[in-house]
C-alpha cells in the first residue's frame, strides 16, 4: 500500500471502511471509489473549506469536473495542502472560473484539424488517434478541459472503426499517437483489438500511447496488461510526470513492468506555475525519472485553455529551467521546451541560444558556463545538390518504396528543387485537409 503523508490506510477507511484495506491496490476499486465531490475530498483528507470558499468551489465543479483517485489524494499534505503540487493539480481552484480574453475552448486547434471521427491530423506523418474520453483523474491543467466528464464525446465503436478506415486509407501515416482520455483506461481486450489493427496497417511503422496512469493510477499496469502491451512492438508510452513527489513506489513498480515488457518510456511535463517552475525541482525530477528508465521528453508550456491563466509561466521561465538543465545533467536527462501553438500550428521548440553569431567561415558558440569559442567552418565543403532522385543519388539511399513526399514549410524555402521563396500557411497540406474534411 502507498503511504506517504497522509496514509493509504487513513484515505481508505475514510472512503469505503468495509472493503478500502483490502482492495487498496485494485484499481477497479481505485476508480470505482475516485473522489468526486468537495464534501467526499474534504471528509478523505480531514480538511474543512470555509463556506464561501466553499460555495465558490462548488460552481467551479459545476463547470470543471472533480475527479481524483484515493491514491493520488492519498499523496498530499494536509497540513499544508494549500502548497501542496498534487492538491494543486487533481483539486479545483475558483480561479478556474477566470476567462482571459485570449484563452480558448480548443486552443490547439484539434477539432479543427480533425479530418475523421476520432483523428486529428497535424503533421504530414503522423496522426492523433482519441480513442477513449475516460481518464483515471481529471487534471486541472488539462488542455482538454472542454471534453472532461462530457458522455457524448465518448467515441463509438463505430468512430474508432472510421477512424481506422482513416489510417488504412493514408499510407503517409507511419506514426500513430493514441490519446484521448487515457487509453490505459480502456478494457485489456478493447485496447489490445485496436492496436492489432493498427500492426496489420502495412504503412503503420510506430504506435505510441500517451498516459498519466502511472501517475495517478499505477495500480492499473498490471502484468497482464503488460505482457499485452509487449505484443504489439515497436509500442512507445509516455507519462505525464509534473513533480518529484509523483514518482513513489507504487509509480516506480508500475514504471518496471512496463520497461521490464521492452516498452520504451518518455515523459512530458507540464510547465506549471507554484508548482513545478523550479530549475533545481525540474532536474530532480528528470533525475528521478531516468533512474526509472523514463527518458524526459517534452517540457510543455501551458496551453492557452479556458481556466488554465493562474497555471501559466512565462516563457522566460521555461528557458531559464532549461538553461539549468543543459550542461548540468545528462544530454539525455534533459527535455525539449515547446509551445504548442495557438490554432493548430503544432509544436515549436523553445531552447536556449547557444549559436551567438556567424561568419563566412566560423560560427561563435557559447558554452552552459558561458565560455565562448569558435567553430571553423570546412573550406572545401561542397554541398550536393538535390534533384529528387533518389534512385541515383550517390549517398545511396538503396531502400525500397523510398518515396519522398514533397517538403513542406521552411524545408520547402530551403529546397533545391523548389522555387518557393515565401511561405503561404493558406496553401499547406494541413489547411487543404480541413477543406476535405
């Protein structure tokens, strides 16, 4: 049983007296007893919101679900939870209820570019695949907050089935993301029947999960479903880890079994304001998370969502953290800083600059210690020109069905065999799905 400040034991007898002990690490009985209102929080933790704070929580709830299971409430402090990182990110706040003018409903535009029921198509490669709405927790940061708790954005077999035919019926897919909701959420046998379709899709190189279960839910990776998961490779799973606190035993044994299967693991982080915006918190916890064989991945800045303005950092805050990852931890330990950009222009890496300036035959650098040096450009580089053909390009790209698709974006500017010398986002392959759609 996870015990930390406040004990499992203490959260489970509060919840469920009969049966809570004994069933603590089963986690049909962790999401069947999963905290979601004030009063059944306030009665678990032993804590008491004044009754206009508590008024006003209420009609947050109304409008942004409260759901947390008893082993994540198990991990906050109730002597001080009102700091607490995980009371923070599974408890309402009333300042959910503050707009901004330039929050969004959808702000990364996925229903926009959703080009088939179920699938957000962005990159030209790759798909977002939504096949569950259910989610162990709802986390207060969740850019997705329009579809939490909603039954009727719950997708039908028949919208996965389509959403198939989508994949089927595009053979640039190579890459498929799997999201929703949490698909860990998903029955064994129904998650099992989806990625067996996907590895009979010949084009369908990569499969990958994104999930916050071994966070908030542990209990459900269970070796079953492991040995399932370990069937269907090449298969990468991310995690959602925002805070050290987050990594505890129960987290590391869930984290074992799935690396132990042969499942690469990566982690992307949320940049959370009070929370987690601490260079020194933000290198623990990669170190915390490559011990357990979880390479960090992503370093998100909060997303433009309604509700979400009291989380967001400054941008100057991210690149202040990353600057006191690079060099001072491993290269592998450290994530990439992105801004998912507003209105569906995907993600855009946000680091450090290190490239201080150019000449025609060195490039100045700087160092983490801020040592500045020069690197001495090759005199007799020449660079090959492209023309297309693969087939009798002397680096000997000698695969079969080598195919490229024509480039796109700044690669397009930058191409040979391209005249583009402006980019026109009206005209990108994104856009002319959207028009199909």
């Amino acid at each position: 049983m996870n015990t930390d400040t406040t004990t499992a034991h203490e959260i489970a007898m509060r919840i469920d007296a009969d049966t809570a002990v004994a069933r603590w690490k089963d986690w049909r009985w962790q999401v069947g007893h999963s905290v979601r209102s004030i009063e059944t929080f306030e009665r678990a933790l032993g804590i008491t919101f004044p009754p206009e704070e508590r008024a006003e929580l209420e009609r947050t709830v109304e409008r942004f679900p409260l759901c947390v299971t008893p082993y994540y409430l198990s991990l906050i402090d109730p002597e001080d939870f009102r700091n607490d990182p995980v009371f923070m990110q599974c408890f309402p706040s009333v300042r959910e209820l503050e707009v901004e003018d330039y929050d969004l409903e959808d702000p990364l535009a996925e229903d926009a570019d959703m080009t088939a029921p179920c699938i957000t198509h962005r990159y030209p490669d790759r798909v977002l695949f939504l096949v569950s709405n259910l989610c162990a927790m709802y986390c207060r940061h969740c850019t997705r907050k329009r579809k939490v708790g909603d039954i009727d954005s719950v997708p039908a077999d028949e919208e996965i089935e389509a959403g198939l035919a989508y994949i089927r019926e595009h053979p640039r897919v190579r890459d498929v993301l799997l999201s929703g909701g949490d698909p860990l959420m998903l029955p064994d046998e129904t998650l099992d029947r989806i990625l067996t379709e996907l590895d009979a899709i010949e084009h369908v190189e990569v499969v990958r999960i994104g999930t916050r279960v071994p966070v908030v839910l542990p209990y459900r990776i269970t070796a079953d479903l492991a040995r399932m998961l370990g069937t269907h490779h090449p298969l990468w799973i991310n995690t959602h880890f925002n805070h050290p606190k987050e990594i505890t035993s129960s987290s590391e044994a869930a984290l074992s079994i799935l690396a132990d299967a042969g499942i690469p693991l990566g982690n992307q982080t949320v940049l959370l304001a009070n929370v987690n915006d601490c260079p020194r918190l933000q290198r623990t916890l990669a170190h915390k998370l490559v011990r357990n064989r979880v390479r960090p991945y992503y370093l998100y800045q909060c997303d433009l969502s309604e509700g979400l303005s009291h989380f967001r950092t400054s941008v100057a805050r991210g690149i202040e953290i990353v600057e006191n990852l690079v060099g001072h931890t491993s290269g592998f330990a450290v994530p990439t800083y992105v801004v998912d950009a507003p209105g569906g222009g995907g993600k855009i890496p946000l680091m450090p600059t290190y490239v201080l300036s150019w000449a025609d035959n060195k490039v100045v650098l700087r160092n983490y210690e801020g040592v500045i040096t020069t690197y001495q450009e090759p005199k007799n580089y020449c660079p090959v020109y492209c023309d297309g053909n693969c087939a009798e390009c002397t680096l000997q790209l000698k695969e079969e069905n080598a195919e490229e698709p024509g480039p796109v974006g700044i690669a397009k500017i930058l191409s040979d065999l391209d005249e583009t010398s402006s980019l026109v986002p009206e005209n990108t392959e994104r856009m002319e799905r959207r028009i199909d759609a």
